[in-house]
C-alpha cells in the first residue's frame, strides 16, 4: 500500500508541475495578446498629505482585465511579465497612460498633482530607459516635475554607480523620483544618503502594529528623522486605520496611502476622489 501510494504521490506530484508549466505558457500567451488586445487598465490611488489630509498625487498601479477571469491585481500576472520581459512594453504603456491621465488633470487646472509609476528593474536597467521617459513626456506635454518614478532599493542597489547617474539623468528633466517599499530590505544610511531620491515609501509591514508595538513606532520614528535629515520626504503605504494616520501625523511623517483614504480605483472614479478629498 505504501508503494501504491509512493506512486500515486508521484503521478499526482507531476501533475501538479505539468499542470503549473501548462499555466504559465497559457499565462505568457495570453499576456502577449492582452497588450493588443488593450485589457490593461491603470487604477489610481491617491497619496495624502497628513498635514492638510488633501490629495498631493496619485500612485498609478496597473490591472489585467481578464477576458475570463476578470480584474487580476499585478500579484497574480507582474512575475510572468517580468520573466518574459514583457513588462518593458507593459510598464511604457503604464507610463504613457498616466502621463495622459495627468496631463489631463493640469489641463482642468490641478497643476500640482503628482504621478506616480512603478519602474521594474527591467525598464530601469534598460539604457533608453531615460529616452523613453523624456519621449514620454515631450508627447504627453506634462509638467515633469509632477511626475514621479518609483523604484525599490533592490533595483537601485543593483548596481549603485549607474543609479544614481539614471536618477540623476531624469531629476536633471524635472522629474521626481521615490525608493518604494523602504525597510524590506537593505535599508542602509551609507547608500540613502548617495541616492538622491525626493521621496521614501515606508512599507506597509511597518505600519500593520505601529499603533500597539512601541518598537515598531521607533521604527517608524527613525526612518522619518533620517529621511527628514536627507531632506527626503516620507510616504506611509498600507495605511488602513484612523489611529495609524494619527501616530503618523504625531511623528510628522509628510504623506500617506491606504484604504483608510481610498482603494486604487479607475481614472472615471479617480476624478470623484478628487472631488470628495480635495485637493491643495
Ligand atoms: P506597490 O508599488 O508597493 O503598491 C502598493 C500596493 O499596496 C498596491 O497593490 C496597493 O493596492 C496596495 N495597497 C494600498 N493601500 C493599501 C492598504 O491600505 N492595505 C493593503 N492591504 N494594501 C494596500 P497592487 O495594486 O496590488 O500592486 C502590487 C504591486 O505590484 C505594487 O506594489 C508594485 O510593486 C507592482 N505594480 C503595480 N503596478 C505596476 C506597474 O505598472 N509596473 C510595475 N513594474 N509594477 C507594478
Ligand atoms: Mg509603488
Ligand atoms: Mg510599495
């Protein structure tokens, strides 16, 4: 009985890898078509200013409208595009969405909102990565001082010299740049102090117990001073509760972003947050 098991275990094991494999190049074909086929779509989600709880920007965050499945959230399709490269050609769509979406909301007479799109490590590494944004911009006919990339420390760490000279190329445009889910993970003073990035994103994970852990509010605390000392402004992610936006504006941390002020929704939807918010 046990051997009839082993086997089975066996059979079933390589289904499951054959059944994954099977997945995957359905996936990649389907995410070649979904390019053409336009089932991309941007949702915004806007980043507050705690002092005034005004809308300061939006963070623009792609979705796959599935023809079968419906709206997939980039956890469940981003890896597979990474894999495949694909995420060049999406993360330019991305880009040039916002940039019209923006420029959009200048030409109603917001001219200081901001943008903010995520950056791969593929797009960013990419030696015409900065053309791209610069074409980007000249076609959309934005303000690129209200648009803001957002990289990870991982990427920026990939290679620290050529960074900072991709930052700096872009900053030199106008444009702003943000170092996303800070504190995940190498989080050192020597290479934040050389990265001349405008804002820092504190990860969700720090601000999920800061209301009842006195270790994670001095967290919390320390990365706020330290950016503050760089002149770095300081973003909370993953802000869900009325008492973490409190503790956040008592250690004077610049902006957040949750849904304790809005989901990331469409652009229809974006412009009624706007509107219900308010903005500076
Ligand atoms: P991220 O850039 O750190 O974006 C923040 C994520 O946290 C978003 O997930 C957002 O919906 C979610 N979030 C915001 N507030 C809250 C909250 O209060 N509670 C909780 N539980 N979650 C909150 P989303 O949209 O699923 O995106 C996940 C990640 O996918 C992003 O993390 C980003 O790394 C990546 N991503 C999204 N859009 C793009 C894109 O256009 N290009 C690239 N390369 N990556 C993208
Ligand atoms: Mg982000
Ligand atoms: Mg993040």
């Amino acid at each position: 009985a046990a051997k009839a098991n082993g086997k089975n275990t066996f059979v079933y094991f390589n289904d499951a890898i054959n059944e994954k494999l099977m997945d995957k190049i359905q996936i990649q074909s389907e995410l070649r078509k979904a390019i053409e086929n336009n089932e991309f779509i941007v949702y915004y989600q806007p980043q507050i200013d705690l002092s005034t709880e005004k809308i300061v920007g939006f963070e623009a965050l792609i979705r796959w409208n599935h023809p079968e499945k419906g709206i997939l959230s980039p956890g469940e399709f981003i890896a597979f595009t990474e894999e495949t490269g694909l995420i060049v050609p999406i993360g330019y769509w991305v880009l040039k969405s916002a940039c019209c979406q923006l420029k959009k909301w200048e030409e109603e007479g917001f001219h200081n909102l901001t943008i903010a799109v995520n950056i791969s490590a593929r797009q960013f590494k990419d030696q015409d990565f900065a053309n791209m944004v610069r074409e980007t911009i000249n076609e959309t006919g934005i303000n690129p001082g209200n648009l803001e990339l957002e990289i990870t420390e991982s990427i920026a760490l990939l290679d620290l010299e050529y960074s900072v000279a991709m930052i700096q190329k872009l900053k030199d445009l106008g444009v702003k740049f943000s170092l996303d889910n800070f504190g995940t993970d190498y989080s050192s003073m020597n290479y934040l102090k050389r990265l001349p990035v405008n804002n820092l994103k504190i990860d969700k994970s720090f601000l999920d117990s800061v209301t009842d852990n006195r270790s994670e509010q001095n967290i919390v605390q320390t990365i706020i001073s330290l950016a503050q000392n760089l002149d770095i402004a300081v973003i909370a992610e993953g802000v869900e509760k009325n008492e973490q936006a409190q503790f956040l504006k008592s250690v004077k941390c610049n902006k957040a972003q949750g849904f304790l002020f809005s989901e990331p929704v469409s652009g229809d939807m974006a412009d009624q947050v706007l509107k219900k918010i308010g903005t500076l």
